[in-house]
C-alpha cells in the first residue's frame, strides 16, 4: 500500500496541469510550415522542459543551429535517464547538479551527436552553434538555480564563449519571479501565488523572449525599431504537426520502439504512438515575410510542462520580437494527458518523503505517462532495462523520436513554399 500511495503521488506530480491542448489538426493552406526560409540561421529555445529539449537539439545538430536559449529549464543531460535524477536533483536540487560535458564529449566520440563533425578545426569551436542565452530566476522552486547554473557551465564548455546569463533584478522583482519564462503580456503574477494557469508571468518589464532575440540576432536596426508594431502579433496560425508524425511513423527507418504509457505494459496510448506530441502546432509569420518574397530566419521556441501550446505562442512574447527582426517562429507541440492540479510548490516538499525502495519503482516502471504534456528531458521514450544504468540516451540524440519531429519541422519550414 506505501508502494500504491507514492505511486499515486507520482503522478500526481508529474499530472499537474491548466489547460488542455486543442486537439485539431492544422491545415496547410497557405499559412503552413513552407516558408524558404533561411536554412542557415535557424535557433531554438524553450522554457522548462522546453529549455531541455532546446539544448538537446542544439547539442545534437550543433553544425544547423545558430543559436539556443534556455529558460527555467534543466541542464542538458541532468536527468541520466532516470526520473528519480531528474526530480530529486535537477529539479529539487537534492542531489548535485553536475556538468554532464564530458557524458556529451563520451556520446560524440561514439557518433551519437554530430558534435566533432560540426567543430571548425581552426578554432575548435561549433561551426554553427555559437550563440546562447540562459535565464534562471534565483527564486525557482520547481527548478533549481543550480540547474540554470549548469546550463552556463555546459554551454561555456560546448560552444568555447560564456552565454548571456540572465538572473533576473531587483527594479522588476524579476528576480523573485516564480518557474516560467518572463513577459509584459503574462497573465500570471510574478512571484509563485499558487494561481498560476499559464506560466507566463509578468514581472514588469522584464521580457525573457527581446533578450534571448537581442543575444542571437543582435542589436534591431533602426528602421526596426521605429517601426509601429502591427495588431498581428496576438495572431497565431495553426499547422499540422500530425502529419509529419505520421510521416515518421510510416517510415520503418524512423518509427522508433517507444515505453509503454499504460498499465499493464506494454499498452500504448494513441498519445505515446505519437510520441507525446500534439496534431496541431503553431506558428506566427511576421508581415515582412508573408508574401513569401523575402527569406526570413526562422527559430523554434518550445513550450514547457503544464503550458497550453497556443496560450505559450500568443503571450509569452516572441512574436512581437519576430516583427522587428523578420524571423518565423515555429511552437511545436507536446499533448497533456489527463490534467491534475497541484500546488507546484509541493512537488519537492512531497517527493522528500519517498524512501529509497520507492526511487527505484518509479525508475524501474516499464510504463512511462507524461501527464504535465513535458517534453522528453529524462527519457520517457526510451526503453530501460533491468539494471537503470546508461541505458537511456537515445532521448539526448538526433535518434530521439520527438527530436526528431522537431528535425522535421526545421526541414519543412526552410523549404521552397509549395506553388498552387
């Protein structure tokens, strides 16, 4: 019965959510994914899990990625492969958040991340991945600041320059601010309050999305900056997300095994077929690049746990961004299961009463759900085996299944807009 009770806190924890993610299927009618843009500037970033799976993809495709941001989010690699790692140290900072820049040096060596084939030989450094930008709120209680720490560390040793380190201030009390990523049109408040429905917080002026843009692209011309800011910002357009996932699926090379998220294993849900992802993704198209006559850069900025996709896209400031430096941002998505509600400020309060014998039934389960709709930063996907130790990687590669979706989202997206 112990077993049954801390297996209920599980999932309660790990079912917190706020709104469900609409489940249609975007058309592409000429507000789809193929835009020619740039191929050759593409950047990512995302927020909690986001931010994981940001660095993720910019480790393992560091000769296509120009630039990553991370937000709230756990280092790359913090997790090894267990969810017990993954709450009690990245999250909880119980155990130490240690650089896992050698694990990434190991992997390379062995053709798991295209990390040496992307390294200019004068330099020593990414050919393409060289500029990042962390923000971590020192006041985080649902990922620790070590976490954000780390994520500097780790990006100083792969891309041979520190990033931009963002810690928030005191004249916005940004610096109190609760998990979530920053911007002047959250509707959440600030610090944590326990009514948090969006993860979109507004402290002030403080705006995650202008400074992560400002450290990849630089300084917006001018031109730009006098520019007056169309209504068109608040307008997202859908895309269908399913269809690459079938297409992946179809593919005997590509379709990989996947965890069971059903009990008994090994039963999947219609979710865990599609990786956990969402049918429908979003995408905003600045007015500069909607004609289709001008080649815009493009970056993928991924939502976090408990996030509504859609919500994400419309406020969490990107787009007002992607105006002023004509840049397509693309916000694949990650499915809830079924929400739960929880105080996050429980989580580690509630997870410190686990004993030992209990870790290793959440590490050991061969049924996975992902009830927060988080994205794959501690394995899920990955099958595990008897002894839990280095047995799941393949989430941290380009082999992943979510990475890669998200590898062909980049694809449609940088590819010559369909004619008639």
């Amino acid at each position: 019965m112990k077993h049954s009770s801390a297996f209920l806190a599980a999932l309660l924890i790990l079912g917190s959510s706020v709104l469900a993610v609409q489940n249609s299927h975007g058309s592409d009618d000429g507000r789809g994914l193929h835009r020619q843009a740039d191929k050759d500037s593409v950047t990512i970033s995302g927020v909690s899990s986001g931010a994981a799976m940001a660095v993720q993809y910019a480790v393992a495709n560091s000769a296509s990625i120009a630039g990553v941001g991370t937000i709230a989010g756990p280092a790359w690699g913090c997790a090894g492969g267990k969810f017990s790692t993954a709450l009690d140290g990245c999250m909880c900072g119980r155990q130490a958040v240690d650089s896992r820049f050698s694990d990434a040096v190991k992997m390379a060596h062995g053709g798991a991340l295209e990390m040496f084939d992307a390294m200019d030989p004068h330099t020593g450094k990414p050919k393409a991945l060289l500029r990042s930008y962390v923000f971590h709120s020192p006041a985080d209680i649902t990922v620790v600041k070590e976490s954000g720490q780390t994520s500097s560390r780790f990006l100083r040793d792969f891309t041979g320059q520190s990033p931009k380190e963002d810690r928030g201030n005191k004249s916005d009390h940004s610096n109190q601010a609760g998990h979530g990523i920053l911007s002047p049109y959250g509707t959440d408040s600030c610090p944590v309050n326990g009514k948090e429905t969006s993860y979109v917080r507004n402290c002030r002026k403080h705006d995650n999305a202008g400074r992560l843009f400002r450290e990849l692209y630089g300084k917006v011309s001018p031109e730009k900056s006098r520019m007056k800011m169309p209504g068109t910002i608040f307008e997202v357009w859908e895309f269908n997300q399913q269809a690459l996932i079938d297409e992946m699926r179809k593919d005997p090379r590509t379709n990989p095994i996947v965890a069971s998220d059903m009990y008994p294993p090994p039963q999947h849900s219609e979710q865990r077929k599609n990786f956990d992802l969402a049918g429908t993704g979003y995408l905003y198209v600045p007015s500069a690049c909607r004609s289709g006559q001008r080649q815009c850069r493009v970056h993928i900025a991924l939502h976090g746990c408990k996030q509504d996709p859609r919500t994400f896209a419309v406020q969490a400031g990107y787009n007002y961004w992607a105006e002023k430096y004509d840049v397509i941002v693309v916000y694949p998505a990650v499915q809830a299961y079924r929400p739960k509600d929880l105080d996050e400020s429980q989580i580690c309060r509630i997870s410190k009463q686990w004993t030992p014998d209990e870790w290793k039934i959440f590490d050991a389960s061969w049924a996975e759900a992902n009830y927060n709709g988080c994205w794959d930063w501690w394995g899920y996907l990955d099958l595990g085996d008897e002894n839990l130790e280095g047995t799941k990687t393949r989430y941290l590669t380009k082999q992943g299944p979510q990475m890669q979706v998200i590898k062909k989202i980049i694809d449609a997206v940088t590819l010559p807009a369909r004619q008639g």
